[in-house]
C-alpha cells in the first residue's frame, strides 16, 4: 500500500487536512489503482517551488504543487528505499489561491495534495475530459475529507 511521508516542518492544521485527505483518498481510489511505496510530501515557499519547477520542468516561475512520479518515470533517486514520488507543496502559492478563493490554508494544502496524489497514480489534465475526471475526483475525495473544494483554475 501506499504510505504518506510529511517531510520537514509541517503546522498542525495542515497535517491534520493532509492525514484527512489521504484517509478519504485512500478510500475513494481502488486498492488495484494505487502503487506500493512511499510518497514524500513537504511544504516549500514559492523560491524553492520556482527552482524545481524551472530545473525539472523547464518552467521559470512558481506553482502551486510539483509531483515527481519516480516509478512512472523509472527514475528513482539512489537513495528511494521504497520511494516512489515526491510531492511538492508551495505554501506561499496555497495561501494566495485560498485568499483569491475564500477558502482556508488547509483546504487548500488538502486540494493541493489530493491533485498531486492523482498524479502519482497516473491522472492528468492534459484536455477537458482529463479535467473533468480529476475534478470529480478531487471533489469527491475533498468532501470526503470534510473540506472545502474549490474549482481549479485549469492552465494546462
């Protein structure tokens, strides 16, 4: 089974969001549909999100969350002792997006790794049926959580 790593220094109430979240996900996704190992997952300001978006991605700016799938890509890192993917989160980027939406920190950290987790198990959002599956899905497992979902804002 999947395993959930918070990495670093995480507040209380995004842990606890994180730890919901996970438990609905978990729930929501089939057994058959999620892959064994560790999914790291830490919290980073927009200057770390803006540096791995850029070196991995190609992209110079910051984002709201990056996953590195390491099983899909068969790239794992030397040191992966079970690791499958990395999971990172911009706490800066959350916090403006919660603002712009009226919806908390929490809510948004949760969004953010429920869209990162799908990612690790192999959905994307590369055209509108694609979204649409990832909507309904996120929006299930949010619920589920007991937090507030909020429309994505699809730039890709």
């Amino acid at each position: 089974m999947m395993a959930l790593v918070f990495v670093g220094t995480w507040p209380t109430d995004l842990q606890e969001a994180g730890e919901r979240v996970y438990a609905a996900f978990k729930a929501a996704i089939a057994a058959s549909d999620v892959p064994e190992g560790a999914v790291n997952v830490k919290l980073v300001d927009d200057a770390e999100s803006k540096a791995l978006n850029e070196t991995y991605n190609g992209n110079a700016y910051a984002t709201d969350v990056l996953t590195f799938h390491y099983a899909e890509s068969g790239d794992l890192p030397d040191s992966a002792d079970g690791e499958i993917a990395d999971i990172a989160i911009s706490v800066e980027t959350a916090r403006r997006q919660a603002a712009e939406a009226g919806t908390s920190l929490p809510d948004e950290i949760g969004l953010l790794l429920v869209h990162g987790l799908l990612h690790v198990i192999g959905h994307d959002h590369q055209d509108e049926s694609a979204r649409q599956r990832v909507d309904s899905l996120q929006s299930d497992i949010i619920a589920q959580a007991g937090l507030t979902y909020r429309d994505m804002r699809w730039t890709q």
